[in-house]
C-alpha cells in the first residue's frame, strides 16, 4: 500500500485541550480519522519550532517532548491533519510518502 507517514512533534505533554493531554488528543484525533495506529516516543531533549529547549527532569517530567508516529493512506492522514489544523495546538509535522503493509496478516498468537 502507498500513504503517508505523519510525524507530530508536541514540545510538551503536559499541556491539555478538551479534559486531555496533548498526546491523548492526537491519538484521540488519530483513530477519528480511521487510523488504527501509532507510535508514540518520549524524548529525553529537544529545541521547538521557535528554538525554545525542552527537557525531561528527573523529578519534574512536565516539560518532556514528545513525537507520535502515524503511517496511513494519503486521504486518512489528510483528514487527521485537517481535524489537528483546527484543534487550536501548536504542533509541528512532518509528511513522508512511503509504502506500507501489515506483515503476518492473519498470524495471531503464534497459530497459523
């Protein structure tokens, strides 16, 4: 299959819109778009769009970065990426073609 892989990088999961972090409420918006998966990563460090850094502390982890990782058909990712543009959170992105399938399809726990 051909699509879309769409990188979100959200400089601060402790942020909330709607009653949620910033991450729930993209994966929220993630499986309304009919995406059935993603990756979310915590990063230990990074610079945001405007060049603010943003770290992890060892006793404070309100400022940690985070990315989440989705890859679908083109017209899901267009529909995530129209319903976050009007979500009213800042977030940078990233949009790759790629090829994608699900390998195994049918293999569930170790049956054939």
């Amino acid at each position: 299959m051909k699509g879309s892989q769409l990188t979100l990088f959200a400089a601060n999961q402790s942020h909330r819109t709607s009653r949620m972090t910033v991450v729930e409420w993209i994966l929220d918006k993630t499986k309304e778009a009919g995406i059935e998966g993603a990756t979310v990563i915590e990063v230990s460090e990074s610079i945001d769009a405007h060049g603010k850094y943003h770290a992890a502390r060892f006793f404070e982890l309100v400022d940690q970065p985070v990315v989440v990782t989705v890859a679908a058909e083109d017209a899901r990712i267009d529909a995530l990426l129209d319903s976050l543009r009007h979500g009213g959170v800042e977030l940078f992105y990233t949009r790759c073609r790629i090829e994608y399938e699900v390998l195994g399809a049918g293999v569930r726990d170790g049956g054939e």
